[in-house]
C-alpha cells in the first residue's frame, strides 16, 4: 500500500506566485503595441517570452508541491548526504560578481561583463571550472546582446569598449 503524498503548501504558494505573475505580464505584453518600427521584433515579445518561462516554472514549481516537496539525495538513514554548496561564501562570490559587472560594464562591454558575472556566480554555487564558465557565460550573453541591439534596437555597451 502506498503512502499518501504530503502536499507542501508553501511550495504550492510560489507555483500559484509564479503562474499569476505569468499571467499578469503576458495580460501587459497584450496591451504593447505590435508595430516594430525600426526592430525586427515588436517590444511585446520579450515581455511574452518571460511570461511562458515564468508560467513553465510555476507549473513545475506547483507539480513538484503536489507531488512531495523539494527533493534532496538521502543516504540509507535518511539523512541529506551533501548540503548545497555556497552558504556565505558564495553569496561574497555572487555579490562580487554583480559589483564587478556593474563596474566594468562600461570599459569591457556588456558580454565580457556578464560573462564575468555569470563565472562569480557559478564559483558561488560550487563550480571549479572557470574557463568554462566564462565560456558559458560569453555564449548565454551574446545571444542577449544580439537579441536587444539587433532585435529591439536597445543600445547595450559594445562588445569591445575603446581601450584599445
């Protein structure tokens, strides 16, 4: 016979959030105009692609509430056997990060920067790779960069800044 599921109410309760915020930013992406003007893409696309990512997360947030809860790996006597790593260090790393970003932005660009920022996080939350990171971080932002300088038309520092 099988146990019931306990269903976790405050898990289900940031799901609901996240479905509702989803909800109320595809309802103001509807009320953008459509015209794109002088971009590829109208300024209501973003907002609706937040949307769905922010819907996807809250139904997985919500499936997972009714189906046991947040899952951590047990050892046999049920205890968790490795606690996430982080902690205050990491959140030095995170936090070094975003001042590193917001610092050189400017004088590195908005790719480099991120890329750097997405490199401290990743430090932060336990990897030990940081040439991969930084390549990971320079292939998720330049699609970004891409997307707001080509698709919407918005101004972001340049890949290369005038140092040279």
């Amino acid at each position: 016979m099988t146990r019931p599921r306990k269903i976790w109410p405050a898990h289900l309760a940031v799901g609901a959030s996240l479905i509702f915020m989803s909800a109320v930013l595809a309802f103001g992406a509807s009320r953008f105009p459509v015209e794109k003007g002088f971009t590829i893409l109208g300024a209501h696309v973003y907002p609706y692609a937040v949307a769905v990512f922010l819907g996807i997360v809250g139904v997985l947030t919500s499936l997972q509430a009714v189906t046991g809860g947040s899952r951590n790996p047990a050892d046999d006597s049920g205890r968790v056997t490795k606690a996430l790593p982080g902690g205050k260090t990491g959140a030095a790393w995170v936090t070094a990060g975003l001042a590193i970003c917001a610092l050189l932005i400017t004088h590195i660009g908005f790719v480099l920067a991120a890329a750097l920022l997405f490199a401290c996080s990743a430090h932060g939350f336990g990897s030990r790779r940081p040439a991969r990171d930084l390549a990971i971080g320079i292939a998720l932002a330049l699609p970004v960069y891409w997307l707001f300088s080509i698709g919407l038309g918005v101004a972001l520092p340049p890949l290369v800044n005038a140092w040279i």
